[in-house]
C-alpha cells in the first residue's frame, strides 16, 4: 500500500511539473488545496490507464516499436496522457492536454521527472 502511495505521489509530482512548464497542459482550480486534489485525482487515473490500457497498446504495438528501436514508446506515452485527458473531461476534472505534440513533450517530462522522484522515494510495502 505504501509503494502505491509512493508512486502516486511521484506521478502527481511529474504531473505538476508537466503543467507548469507546458503551457498548453492546463490545471484550473479556485485553490492550490482544489489543483493538489485534482492532480492527485489524475495521478490516479493516469497510473490505471499505464497499468491497464499501456501493456496492451504496447503488446499490439511491438512490431513498430522493434522497428523505431523503442522510439514508439513516446507516442504510446503521448496516447496515455491523451486518454488520461479525455478521463479527467469525463469526470469533470479540471486537467486538459491540448494537442498531440504536447502530449508527446508532456510524457516525456512526466516520464523523467517520474523515473528522478522514484529513484529518490522510498520503495517499500
């Protein structure tokens, strides 16, 4: 329980920094109590859908990702982010990834500022 609190946490932090160096990421809200709620809530969903929906786009996606040695897995990112998006429309949350181009930047800094926080989090049950 503690390694997926961790982990939150850490995708939450990604998130923010993604936000506040990309202008067309948005994250409204009238508090900073409401956008900290918000980009916990998305880091929520944005770890679900790297859990359920990557492996299986990943899985159908091999044969290009063995052709670009690994470089599809940016637009495999992109669509994660893009679909987290869409989720947080959905439920009324105020996170919006404008564009593809910006999805693909966006998950790259979340991916390294992601890898960074879990190297310095703890890593325990």
């Amino acid at each position: 329980m503690m390694n997926f609190l961790v982990k939150t946490i850490a995708n939450a932090g990604a998130l923010a920094v993604a936000v506040w160096l990309l202008d067309k990421i948005t994250l409204t809200g009238d508090s900073t109590g409401k956008k900290v709620g918000t980009l916990l809530v998305v880091a929520l969903i944005f770890g679900l859908v790297n859990v359920l929906v990557k492996p299986i786009v990943k899985l159908l996606s091999l044969p290009l990702l063995i052709l670009t040695l690994g470089l599809f897995t940016l637009v495999v990112n992109a669509l994660m982010l893009l679909l987290t998006s869409w989720l947080a429309d959905k439920l009324d949350l105020s996170f919006h990834v404008e564009g593809f181009w910006t999805a693909v930047l966006g998950g790259l800094i979340i991916s390294i500022v992601s890898w960074a926080l879990n190297v310095v989090l703890p890593d325990r049950d």
